[in-house]
C-alpha cells in the first residue's frame, strides 16, 4: 500500500513541477478529494449509500470538489486545483489529468430513471480548466479538452477538443506520443519557413490553398473540355 501511495506521489509530481516534495503532494486538494472518494466508493458498492454521501460531502466541504461515490476512477488520477465536480456514472482510467473548474455533467433522462449518464473518459487523458464534458460519451485514450471546451459528442482517440460546441482538431503523431502535455494545449507547428504557428491556422491555411488548388483545376478541366473552333472562315 505504502509502494502504491508512492507511486501515485511520483506520478503527480511528474506532472506538476510546483511541489519539492512529496509531502507537498500530500495536502493536495485533489489528492485528499481522491482519498475521500476511495472510501465513499467502497462504501457505495456495499449499498452503504448513506454513509457514501456523508463521506462524499465531506470531502467537498474540505476541498471543494464533489466526485459522486458511485463514479468509477481508476489509477493515478489527478485533480489540479480543484473546484470540479464528477457525476454518478462517470468512468475514468488510468493517467487522468483534470485541471480546475471542470464537470463531467450527466444528462437529464426524461423518464426519471437512472442509467449510463455520464462521460467515460479512457487512459492519459487531459482535461483543461473550465471544460464542460456533457452526457454519456467516450472520450478516447490520450485525447486532450482544451479550457472552456463544452463536448456533448465521442471524442476520437489522440483528438484535441476546442471551443463552444468543441470541434476535434487532428494532432500530429509525435505530438501525441509525448507522456504529458499540461492543460491539454494544443501543440505549436512550424510553417514552411520553420516560423512556429498555431496549428487551427495553419490547418486554416493549408485548407485555402487546396481549395484554391481545386478551384483552379476545376477551371483548367473546364477549358480543355470546352469544343475548339474550327481555323477556317466562310
């Protein structure tokens, strides 16, 4: 047990370069949020729900994040900063990074009855500050949720989400094979003369000149189609 708290130390410092020790870890917000919800998640599996929610509001009153106790966690997850809040039937893997003000929300079922409501967010994923993940999709392994991000749709593995309804942007291969990337940014890319962009832009510009490039394909096709005259006059 002393081998696993370690482990899970190491792998929050690996992603947050502010503590100088472990025992800095260890008053984490988050940290404490996660201890709180082990306990009131094996004591929701025990049908104990009373005594799942007091451990649960407590563990909000202390640390201002609300993780219902019947969400599904898996390993080292981290919570950074706080003020997040997690519903009944969310599910998250292993390697999750949640940065402040975020809330896997669930949907409103209109028969009154519970169910899949939630979002299941898979391994190595990162979620930024303010995002709102809305009903019960999937977002895949190593996607990435940008700030202020709202997602109400399947997020594709290694997609990055942005804006208001997100849209997925594609993310380079050696971007995505990178072990973590804070706030779930997007990459920077490098135009033709090696001057870094942003990647929105540059995909933006790429797409203007393919159409372009259509456009003047279409033209060409257009003419050498078109019926030649005859080089004799009445």
């Amino acid at each position: 047990m002393f081998a696993r708290l370690i482990g899970y130390l190491d792998s929050v410092r690996s992603r947050d370069p502010s503590p100088h020790s472990r025992a800095e870890i260890l008053i984490y917000p988050g940290v404490w949020a996660l201890g709180f919800h082990r306990v009131a998640h094996w004591l929701y599996n025990a049908k104990l729900y009373f005594l799942a929610r007091v451990v649960n509001h407590t563990g909000r009153f202390l640390t201002a994040i609300d993780i219902h106790p019947g969400a599904k966690i898996g390993k080292n997850f981290f919570i950074d900063h706080g003020f997040t809040v997690i519903g009944e039937t969310a599910e998250i893997g292993d390697n999750v990074t949640i940065y402040q003000c975020v809330t896997l929300g669930g949907t409103n079922p209109a028969n009154g009855k519970g169910g899949k409501r939630h979002p299941t967010i898979l391994d190595n994923v990162i979620i930024g500050s303010g995002a709102q993940i809305i009903g019960p999709i999937t977002v895949g392994n190593r996607a990435r949720i940008g700030a202020n991000a709202v997602v109400m749709e399947d997020v594709a593995d290694g997609a990055t989400m942005v804006g208001f309804k997100a849209r997925s942007t594609l993310v380079p291969a050696e971007e995505w094979m990178k072990e973590f990337i804070p706030y779930g940014t997007m990459p920077d890319c490098e135009d033709a003369e090696g001057n870094r962009v942003d990647c929105i832009e540059k995909l933006e510009s790429e797409l203007k000149e393919l159409r372009a490039e259509m456009t003047a394909l279409k033209i060409a096709a257009g003419e050498s189609n078109s019926p030649k005259r005859s080089g004799t006059d009445d």
